[in-house]
C-alpha cells in the first residue's frame, strides 16, 4: 500500500465497528480527514451518502453529490468526502429534501434521525472545558472541536453571563453563524441522554450526582418513566429541561 493511500484509507479491521459496511462488501473505507471529531467517534461523508443514506451506489457517485455542493453540515457546504460528522451534527442533502441529525441509538453509536426543518438552524454542543484568552475574555471549548467566545468588559471581574457556563453544561447554537440561543447547565431535573456505554441511546432526567471530586468517578442517576438507572458522568449529554429540546427520532 503505497503512502498516500494509508493516509487515506482504512481496511475493514481498522474501521470503527459501528461504520454500517459489511464485513466482506468494502475491503477500503475513507479514513476522516482531520477535523471536529475523532476517528472512533465521526464517519467520513462518502459513507454516511453511500452506506447509510444509499443515495449512491458507489464512491465514485458520492464524491460526485459532494462535489456539486449538495450537502451541508452544520450549514456549511462540504465537499470532502472524507469530512469527519458525528455527534449533534446536522446534514442536509437539499436536492432530496433530507435533513438529519446525528444521535446515539440503544446499541448504536451514531445513527441518522431524520429531523424537521426548522431544526437544522440549531445544534446543541457540551462544554467540554473553559479556557481565558487574550482580553479576558472567555472562550467555551465545544465537543465539535469548535469554540465560542465570550466577551467580557473587565477581565478582573467576569460578569454574571461569562461565569453561567460551566463545564459539560450544554449551549443550543444557531447554524451557521454559531451564535449561542440557549444554555442548559448540568443540574439536578434537566434531561439528558446518555452518548456511550452500555446504556447508550437512553434518555433520563438528572435526579442525583455521587462520587468524588474527578469527574471521570461520578456516577449520574438518570429517572425515566419511574425507572432509575446509573451511568458514568462522562457519559451524559443534557439535552433540554422539561422536554428535549431536539428530535430523538
């Protein structure tokens, strides 16, 4: 295999197992390129228009949907079709009139759920830390690899809407400007889903928060339809307060 091409393939054991590509259809896949997901967690676009969408038969035909500018993610034309999606993204195909979201299912990873339109002007992202920058100003690091800033008038003295956002609390931002519509912190009676693990795809309202200081040994209780379950801090996702504030399919 020449160098090139393990820069830009995978074979099928290297593949996430969750990539919907039979075993023996597809010796090669398209490895992501670098971008706002990591390799086990994102699938390049030529498999989601191929593999999951089936809008073509074959990568020749994909790359050549991707190339006419006929898919969006995030609002945002992309013609790569080794561009990473994954969690919260939302991909539009306009010709076809489909528009998706990116959410884990019980026992999948990632699936595509399929959203109405007034939803692809929106995406929910987690905080995953915070971080001051030149001015004092503070930017918030999103789970997307994308970052939004909040300005602050006196460095020394944050005010009260630069000090709200903590980390894994959840901003719903508006496509594709990335502007911030609403916050929903990490607090005890907002619902959330959880992203990975066993109990992947379910979701709960937050009802209590165990463990100690790190976060990586807190355990959340989660409380849906009277039944309780637990599962590791790292893995919830807020998703709204008294309802989702997205399509869960």
């Amino acid at each position: 295999m020449t160098k090139k091409s393990a820069s830009t393939g995978l074979k099928r054991y290297a593949m996430p197992a969750w990539w919907p590509i039979p075993v023996k259809e597809h010796v090669w896949a398209p490895r992501p390129s670098p971008g706002p997901h990591s390799l086990e967690r994102s699938m390049p676009l030529l498999i989601v228009l191929r593999d999951v969408l089936k809008l073509a038969e074959t990568a020749r035909e994909a790359k050549y949907i991707l190339r006419s500018g006929a898919v969006k993610v995030d609002g945002v034309v992309r013609k790569d079709y080794r561009f990473p999606v994954g969690l919260m993204d939302v991909i539009e195909i306009e010709k076809e009139n489909l528009v998706f979201r990116l959410l884990p299912r019980p026992g999948k990873f990632l699936d595509l759920v399929p959203i109405p339109e007034h939803e692809k002007y929106f995406k929910l992202c987690r905080i995953e830390n915070k971080t001051t920058v030149k001015g004092g100003h503070i930017q918030l690091n999103l789970h997307d690899g994308s970052n939004v800033l909040i300005r602050v008038s006196d460095p020394r003295n944050p005010d009260e809407e630069a000090r709200k956002y903590k980390t894994f609390d959840v901003i719903k931002i508006s496509l594709p400007d990335r502007k911030i519509l609403e916050h929903y912190p990490f607090e005890i009676g907002n619902l959330a889903l959880v992203i990975s693990g066993k109990k992947i795809g379910r979701i709960g309202k937050i009802v209590e928060v165990k463990g100690g200081p790190m976060r990586e040994h807190k355990i959340v209780t989660l409380e849906h339809n009277g039944e309780r379950f637990d599962v590791g801090y790292l893995t919830v996702f807020v998703i709204g307060r008294n309802e989702p504030a997205i399509t869960l399919g």
